[in-house]
C-alpha cells in the first residue's frame, strides 16, 4: 500500500482547559475520498483549522508523504499542497470570473513601461478550468460570479484550488446549501479531483452524499472518533446512527414507542 499523502496520528486540541478534539488518527491517500462525517458540534471545523494551518495541535503530529509537517500559518499549509474550500469559499460575488479566478495572483502583461492585469488571459484561463470539471455553461469570463448557481461557484472554488497546486483539498459541506442536481455536479466534481490523483477530504453531515463519492470514512463524535471505515463496510442507516449518536437515538426510539403504547386505548 502506497504512503499515505497525509497523516494525523494521535492529534489533541484544547483551548485552555477545553479539550476539543481527542486522539484523532487520520489518513488519505492520493486518488482517495475521505469522508468526513458528523453532526454539528463534533470537532469538524476545529479539525479542518489544524490540517489548514489556522490552528496547530496541542499534541500529536501531523505528516505529509511519510514526513512529519508542522503548519505554524495557513501559509505553510499552502505551500504543502493543502487548499481549503468553504461553501462559495474564493469566490467574490461582485467579481469577474477571471478576477476572482486569479485574485491575489493576477497574471499581468507589459503596458508600455507598466505591468498590468491580463484580463484576457485571466479569463481564458479561468473558463477553462472550470470547463474542465464539466462546468459547460460557463464560457465567458467577464461573467460575474454572483450570476453563477450555487453549484457553479464551488466548481470556480475547486477549479482554482486544483489550479493553483492543491495535493490535498478539503471540502467542507460543499453540498450543504445546495438542490439535488447542483449537489450531484459537485460530487461529480469530487471524482474528477480524485481522477486526477488529488487526495479529496470530503465535510459533510448528508451521508447519502458521503457515500456517493467516498473510499474511506470517519465519524467524529464530540471531537472523538467513533468509527473509522472502508466504503461498503458500513449500511447508511449503521452511518446514521453513529452520527446520532446511536445510544441516544435508540432510547428515543424506546421513549416515543412506550408513549405510542401508553396512547392506545385499554380493552374493557
């Protein structure tokens, strides 16, 4: 088995004398969708700060291609290959396509003794990009993006990462605000990165989603990992109750059918 593109062994967070996360072990390989799963509260968002650089790990360590990394800033992250799409994260609304493509690295071209912004190049790199990942509707980068569907806009946010040197690319909950078809193109998105040898960590909380696309799985439980699981390992509905909970869920389901018995009416 090929190394894994990065690894977490043993990773704690705590904020002063709150313990967020507990002995998290991770790994993805290029060409491989990890899944990440959980309910709100369950040390995702804190986890994605840790892999992008934002946080650093009160202990534990991390590792890329079998050598240990230590992200100080989003920065070093970045230089590693590590790129962090949020929902519409990268895309400004009021932008060009080509513009918000290339914002902060904006290709320039001579203007006499100047370097200017070239906006034609910007824009024919940017729609070709996003054409890449099947975004066909797309063909004029003078667009603005706050025109573009939800589904288009993660698809300049991945085009972008991936463009700009993405080894690792993590998603988080990229089909949340989204309707089934614009929901279905991102996860088509996702195998195309994955095609491409890119190691995808994949947020989500919807695990018909997660399973659509996913290789490996982790279920996260109030910053601890409850499971950790291999595609066709696990049902959808062992998934979803390990996200629930599963104890909790079960003495709900043992609470509402005692009510329902207690409602039915005694025979004479």
């Amino acid at each position: 088995m090929n190394t894994p593109l990065l690894k977490l062994s043993h990773v704690h967070k705590s904020f002063g004398p709150i313990d967020v996360l507990h002995d998290i072990s991770l790994e993805v390989r290029a060409g491989e969708v990890l899944c990440l799963l959980g309910d709100n509260g369950a040390g995702k968002s804190t986890l994605i700060k840790i892999l992008s650089g934002v946080h650093r790990p009160t202990s534990g360590t991390l590792e890329m291609d079998g050598r240990a990394v230590d992200f100080t800033n989003p920065k070093a992250a970045t230089l590693k290959g590590i790129a962090t799409v949020h929902q519409f994260g990268g895309t400004f609304p009021l932008m060009s396509i080509g513009r918000s493509f290339f914002v902060g690295a904006e290709p320039k071209k001579r203007w006499g003794p100047l370097k200017v912004y070239d906006r034609k190049r910007a824009n024919e790199i940017a729609v070709r990009a996003v054409r890449e990942f099947g975004i066909t509707r797309i063909d004029d980068g003078d667009r603005l993006v706050g025109g573009l569907s939800g589904g288009e806009r993660q698809a300049l946010a991945i085009a972008r990462a991936v463009y700009f040197g993405a080894r690792v690319l993590i998603l988080d909950e990229p089909t949340a605000a989204l309707g089934v078809k614009e929901a279905a193109h991102v996860l088509r998105i996702i195998m195309q990165a994955r095609r491409k040898g890119i190691a995808v960590i994949f947020i989500t909380h919807q695990v018909v989603h997660a399973l659509t696309v996913g290789d490996h799985f982790a279920v996260l439980i109030r910053g601890t990992k409850a499971a950790d699981f291999r595609k066709g390992e696990k049902t959808r509905e062992e998934i979803t109750d390990l996200m629930a909970g599963g104890e909790a869920m079960a003495e709900l389901e043992a609470e509402i059918e005692r009510e329902a018995l207690a409602a039915r009416p005694h025979p004479a």
